[in-house]
C-alpha cells in the first residue's frame, strides 16, 4: 500500500500514514494522502516565504506550496539540526587536539602529564562513550575511531607511565620523537574522521513530501523526516498541555498502535491547512 515509488495510495479508510520527525511520530489521516517522495528537487522561494512556509514545488502538473512541519510544530529545523551536530562534533575534535598538544608540550618540555591517558576518562573518551545515535551510517563511521583512540593513549601511556630503565639517551630521545610522530598520526586520523561524520550526516539526511489534499481540493507539500508505514491506530484525547491556545491546533489526538508501546501525535489536517 506504501512504496518507495512515489505511487497513490488506495484503501485509504480508517488507516494512518505514520511519520517521524526527531524521535517523536505523529499520524496523519490517509484519506487526505495523495502521494509520498523524496525531496529532490528544490524549493522555489517565495516573496513571502517563511521557515514554516518555505516556498513551492512542482508535482504532477501541479504547483505544490510547501510546509516544513518541523518549525511548524515547534521543532528545530534539519538545518539547524545539522549546524547543531557539527557544531557538538567540532567541540568534541577541539577536546581532542588539546589533549594531543598538552601529551606533545610534556613531551617536549619533559614535564609531567596530568591528563587522562585512560581512553575512557578524557574529554573526548567520554563522549564518544555515551554518544547515541539511530544513524546507522554515522554509527558505522564513528565507530572506526575507537582504534586509532585508543592507540593514542597507548602513546602516551607509553610516553609518561610506563618504566624504562635505560641509561642511553640518544634511545629515549629516539623513542620519545617516535611517539610524538605516532600522537600526531592517531591524531589526524581521528580529526579526519570527525569531519567526514558531518558530511556523512548531510548526505543521509533525507526529507520526505508527503503531498496532500482536502477536501475543497488544495494541495499542502509536507516536510517529514521519515514516512514509516499505513497502519491502523486507536485516537484518544489531547491532553490540556498539547492544546493551542494561540494559533491553529495542529493535533487532533494522541494515537496508540495495538500490541505497541509507540505512541503518535495525530495532526489536524484542518490545522495544517490553515497555515
């Protein structure tokens, strides 16, 4: 009944067009669901375009105006989403080349090192510990630094804490320059990897159109994360702190699915048409 090829769906009688944006998933009624696509094309801005409005598309034929139902239900834009992710990952690459310049100034000043050489305790080891994501891609790609971090504090475990009993000094010069070399290659390693996560992030990020139409025929274009399945849920009540005082009520209802703990906000198609 939902495919990936852009077709009508029919039997549209008591069934739901289930949709995420961020972790939460909403329902839209399906009768209104003319058709389901990738955003591949751009959206052609408008004089009075606006985040929520952003512009129109061209769809069969016809002129599709746009709504971007992140802002619109008070959420961040994918925009700002990405902006945000980059900006947490050049954070957590700076943590990382600090400790990396603090391990080559002990190094060089033969000073003691007082960061964690534990992989898990530095800055960056903690994040990278307790970082979460359901991007299976970013998920891959983040999980190849867990070497080349480790390794780093190996070097430097290598450098400042373990034993040698050795009375060449042309050796312990030699070792030490070898493990400033081995810092800077762990180093940029990981560096590159960080940067290649947000492109990563960029490319995987998808937006769906969900087009719709009412019942006087008008078409509304909607931005969706993700467009999960047709379903059949069970409406029960909005609970006072999801009603809209000022503005249009964009939800309906609160959806419960049987034999499933998940949970969906229902939109009020009136609502969104009244944008």
């Amino acid at each position: 009944m939902l495919n990936q090829n852009d077709e009508l769906i029919e039997d549209k009688s008591n069934l739901w067009l289930s949709l995420k944006l961020e972790s939460q998933l909403y329902a839209i009624d399906s009768s209104y669901v003319e058709s389901i696509s990738v955003l591949e094309e751009p959206v052609s801005v408008l004089p009075e375009s606006s985040t929520i409005k952003p512009g129109i598309i061209h769809s069969r034929g016809n002129v599709v105006p746009i709504i971007n139902l992140r802002p619109a239900l008070g959420l961040k834009t994918l925009d700002q989403e990405q902006d945000d992710f980059d900006a947490m990952l050049e954070q957590r690459k700076n943590d990382h080349i600090r400790w990396v310049k603090e391990m080559e100034r002990c190094l060089l000043e033969e000073d003691t090192f007082r960061l964690a050489t534990d992989p898990h305790k530095c800055a960056f080891g903690k994040w990278y510990d307790t970082y979460q994501t359901n991007n299976h891609a970013i998920a891959f790609h983040l999980n190849k630094i867990d070497e080349p971090h480790k390794k780093l504090h190996e070097t430097a475990h290598l450098a400042f804490e373990c034993p040698r009993q050795c009375d060449d000094c042309e050796r312990e010069k030699c070792l030490r320059d070898q493990l400033k070399q081995d810092a800077h290659t762990y180093k940029d390693i990981v560096v590159k990897l960080l940067d290649e996560t947000k492109k990563i992030f960029r490319e995987n990020t998808k937006t769906m159109c969900v087009t719709v139409r009412d019942q006087q025929g008008s078409l509304l274009g909607l931005l969706v994360d993700e467009v999960l399945a047709v379903e059949t849920i069970t409406m029960k009540d909005l609970p006072p702190s999801c009603l809209n005082v000022s503005g249009p009520q964009l939800l309906s209802h609160i959806g419960e699915k049987q034999g499933s703990d998940a949970t969906f906000l229902v939109l009020n198609m009136g609502g969104i048409f009244s944008l």
